[in-house]
C-alpha cells in the first residue's frame, strides 16, 4: 500500500534531480488542438501554429462562469500595439478583421485579448465548420502570417463544455440543449500572495523553514494554479506548497473559517478513519480538483513521461464546522516502462484491498 511516507521519499528524490515546477491543471490533447482546465474550472482551447513566427498561438478562453465568459485570446512574436491589425481568414475565404485596442493589450504586447461576443461568435463557428485558419498580424511596421490546423476543434469544445458542466445548455460551444445551467462552483484561481490570507502566508510560507517556502521565487504560485473554494462555513485553500520538481508540484490545503473567532488550520487528510496528515509533509502532488463532486486527485509521477507513479483519490467532506478529506483509493503503477496502461486511472488498486 502507498503510503505518505514512500510519497516524501519519492518527492525527496524528485526536487534533488529537477529543478523547474510542474503546473496542475487539466489537460487534453486532441489531434492539433489543447484544452488546459485549471483548478477554478477556467479552460482554453489553443491552435498550435505550424511555425512559430507572428501570432503564435491562437485560443479561446472561457472563465468559470455564466456572463461574459469568453474571450478570444492571441499570443504574438510582433510586437501589439493599439491599431496593429489581425486578418483572420478561414479556409481561405472567410475573413475576420480585428483592430488592437488598449483594453486588450496585455504583457506589454505580446498578447491580446478580445472579448466582444460578436468577434468570439465568430471564431467558435469558424473553428467547427473550418479546416485551417490563417492570421496576418500588422502593425504597420512587421507584418506576419500565422497557419493554423483546427482539427480537434470540435471535440476540444465537448471537452470544454463537459469540464465546465455546460453540456445540453445554451452556454455550450458545441452540444447545446434547453437544460438550466448548474450554479457556478464558487471556486476562484488565486495569482499571488496578496489573495492568501496573512496568517497562512506568515505561518507556513514566509520563514525560510517554513513547509511551502518559495526561497524568493514565487512563479508558481502567479501563475494561478493554486484555488480558493467557498464552502458553506469555510474557504478551503489548495496551494503550491514550494518549489517542486520537473514534473512533480507539491500542494497543501488550508480551511479558514468564516466565523473569525476561530482558527485557521492545514485541511485534515482521513484513511481508514485515522488522520494520514503530516505537519512537516505536502498533501498532494500535480492536484486536480473537480468542483463538481469534489473530488481530489494527487498524482506523483515517477518520471516525466507519465508511465509510472502513484495516484491518491480523496473525497471533500464539510459536516458542520468540520471540514477534511478523506481517503478513496490509491493506485500504483511502479514499472517505468514506457507503457501507460490507460493512464493513473486504470493502474493496479493498492488501497483498499
């Protein structure tokens, strides 16, 4: 049976070996498209171009929620700036063209974001019902064209519309129905130290011996892959719990109460109805979080390809003013062999017997 130890042994071995963070979100590759969902159930579906000058990536975007969700979103090796110019074109024959604004400039140019429902409308029609789609970008000193495949766009949609509980909805990009849409999961994706509480940070992340101390570096945690649920009497928070390994992203969990008057503690962790939560331990590695059932899953990998490792599933509780996870299966798969054996799911059950 895995335990909490063999996982510390395993990620001891990890940071000694790598260097650079792995991100926890969920992901999927169909044919020339990709659909990254992070832990706030925000998800983008990005066209990969097949060579990397001017616009080089091409997505939509839709944020957890009902209103204004969508967005068009460029990445560009030719500098933005308020007028530059995109042509997109369709299969040679439909054309779009999208003027930069300020609004929609971001990283100092290197990216723009467009969320007008007419542009975005159009793009998402597009990427069903076209084969390739082609963008000029112009800024009136470089002008460039970008070729992208939309293959797998459609089923990248379904995937989308499923992650995010909108299928058989008039939200869905793909397969819309008459259904009411689920309330919205009140999850947001946190970006930095200034949306954790102050007791959380001055406890286990600021001093250098503290359990998630970054040692000056807290890329990972801006990047946004960290999350804070809203219970009905508490916030959990799921952090990035210092710097991990190439593939390996060690988390921990916080409740804060809503009531003030009491304090705020690491998140429980359950097995066989003994607490398996250790102080001076991450509780989870390379996380997904599913807000729809609540359902934690930590994936250790043993090495980058993915073949091999250990996946814990863990069930969210909230019973009165308590809140803890508690244990639902591990799995192993300890041969590192090149074979992925239908992935963490599917591997041999370690617990329960």
């Amino acid at each position: 049976m895995i335990t909490r130890t063999l996982f510390a042994v395993l990620a001891a071995a990890s940071i000694l070996f790598t260097s650079q963070p792995s991100l926890a979100r969920s992901y999927k590759e169909i044919r020339d498209i990709t659909v990254w969902c992070d832990t706030a159930m925000n998800c983008t579906l990005s066209l990969v171009p097949e060579t990397y000058q001017g616009v080089t990536s091409l997505s939509v975007y839709r944020a957890n929620r009902l209103g204004n969700a969508l967005s068009v979103r460029m990445a560009s090796q030719v500098p933005i700036t308020p007028g530059t110019r995109f042509l997109i074109t369709i299969d040679g024959t439909d054309t779009l063209t999208l003027i930069a604004t300020n609004k929609g400039i971001r990283e100092d140019g290197a990216a723009y974001h467009e969320s007008n429902p007419d542009v975005v409308a159009w793009l998402v029609k597009a990427m069903k019902s076209g084969s390739v789609a082609t963008v000029k970008i112009d800024n009136g000193t470089q002008a460039m064209t970008s070729r992208f495949s939309l293959s797998g766009s459609v089923a990248g949609m379904i995937y989308m519309d499923e992650y995010q509980d909108l299928l058989n909805t008039s939200y869905a990009l793909q397969v819309k129905g008459d259904q009411p849409p689920n309330p919205r999961i009140p999850i947001v994706a946190l970006h930095g130290q200034s949306q954790i509480p102050r007791q959380i940070w001055q406890t286990w992340f600021a001093p250098e011996d503290a359990l998630c101390h970054f040692y000056g570096s807290t890329a990972v945690l801006e990047s946004g892959v960290g999350f804070r649920l809203t219970l009905h009497n508490a916030d959990l928070y799921g952090l990035p719990c210092g710097m991990g390994g190439a593939y390996n992203q060690p988390y921990a969990f916080f409740t804060v109460p809503l009531d003030e008057s009491r304090a705020i503690t690491r998140t429980p962790f359950y097995m066989d109805g003994n607490e398996s939560s250790n102080a001076n331990e991450a509780d989870a590695w390379n996380i997904s979080f599913s807000g729809k059932d609540f359902m934690l899953k930590g994936l250790f990998k043993g090495r980058g390809l993915g073949d091999c490792g250990s996946q814990s599933v863990w069930q969210l509780h909230e019973e009165g003013k308590r809140v803890f996870f508690e244990a639902v299966e591990f799995r192993e798969k300890g041969e590192c062999d090149g074979v992925y054996a239908g992935g963490p799911d599917n591997w041999p059950v370690t617990w329960p017997d």
